[in-house]
C-alpha cells in the first residue's frame, strides 16, 4: 500500500473510462479516493490478514539532490527521517545505515568494515570515516597503481596469516571509490579487478565500463 499503487490506480481508473469507454458505478469513485485520503492525511500504512498499521507523518526528512535531478534520504550529523516518538532512519547518499555511524562516527572500526559483506553499506562506512583515516587505520601498503588511479592494497588483518587484498577501483560514471576484498594472489590492480569476475588478467577486456 504505497503512493505508486495508489497512483497506478488513477491511472488505470481515467484509462478505462476515457479511452475505453467503461462505466463505473456511482460508488466505485469514492472508494478509489479512500487509498489517496489515506497517504494524504498519514505517514505510511502498512496491511496484513487480520489488522492495519498507520503511521504518523514524520516531523522532519532531510534529503539531498542527485545530479539527475532526483533526491534521495541523506543525513551527515542526524536521522534523515525522523518521528515525534524520537524513532528515526539514518541514511547515507539513500542508504540506510547503522544509527551509530552517523551520531557516532569515530566508533566506526577497521574490523566493522573489513567484514562487512554488503558493498554499498562498506562503501558508505568508509566515506563516513574518511578514505584517508581508513588506509591509515587499517594500515594498508600500496602495491600497485593503475593509470586510472585505481589501487591494490595489501592489509595486515589481527588473527589472520596472510595478508588481505583490497583493491580500490574509481566508478567510471560517478567517480565514486569503492573498496573490495580480492583474492590474495592478485599482484596488480588488473589481475585484482578480473578476479572479482573470476576471469584470469589477460581474460579481462571490457568493452565498455559504467
């Protein structure tokens, strides 16, 4: 039950009656209007079998605009969106983060971001902290550089024997930096790159990248 379903609706409604001709019985206008009065007068509904949650409006949403015009949740210093009740939602350039890493970003760690799994929340952790603090906290030894700038580290991680991989490549698009963990026999940042496809150096000949 959203603002999409409810537009899709409308529009379903108008397309029938306009263009196909089909009548619709006198009640049937004021029950398409109770979805909308809904989402106007509430913050969220959310239905299943035996009952219906409303949600107050929030009291405050801080976004930022992209450079498509769009706008996402984003918050540097508190919760992006925020209720009377004190209950919030952090979000990162419109991604959900941990409470923690926006009011309390120095209690970020090197073994938090190493291990977490999901690339786009790494990614965020890591411009939270700052790339400069993160190479330097973690240690990292530069052991290869591209012509695109792009970079193979070599970390020393606690209770592991080996050395980790990182590589850092450069979104060609946004420019944007993302760290991934790589195989540790990679050398060089093209051998790092085509393992993350599980492609050999000399196989890895993208057409085009984005």
């Amino acid at each position: 039950f959203n603002a999409f379903s409810e537009f899709g609706k409308w529009v379903r409604y108008l397309f029938l009656r306009d263009k196909m001709g089909v009548e619709f019985e006198e009640n049937f206008l004021p029950y398409l209007r109770y979805g909308t009065d809904i989402l106007f007068h509430t913050g969220g509904v959310f239905m299943t079998r035996n009952y219906i949650i409303f949600s107050e409006k929030p009291e405050k949403v801080h976004v930022e605009k992209m450079t498509n015009g769009n706008f996402r949740l984003h918050a540097e210093k508190e919760a992006a969106v925020k209720w009377r009740d004190g209950y919030g939602i952090y979000s990162w350039k419109g991604l959900r983060v941990p409470e923690d890493a926006i009011m309390h970003p120095e209690s970020i760690t090197k073994e938090q971001i190493l291990h977490e799994r999901n690339t786009e929340l790494r990614r965020s952790l890591i411009e939270i902290m700052g790339y400069e603090k993160f190479i330097t906290m973690v240690e990292a030894k530069v052991i290869d550089t591209d012509k695109q700038g792009q970079m193979l580290y070599e970390v020393v991680v606690p209770g592991d024997n080996r050395p980790w991989k990182l590589v850092m490549v450069i979104c060609p698009s946004s420019a944007r930096k993302y760290f991934h963990r790589v195989t540790r026999e990679a050398k060089t940042v093209l051998e790092a790159v085509a393992s993350m496809w599980g492609l050999a150096a000399d196989q890895w000949t993208p057409v085009e990248e984005s």
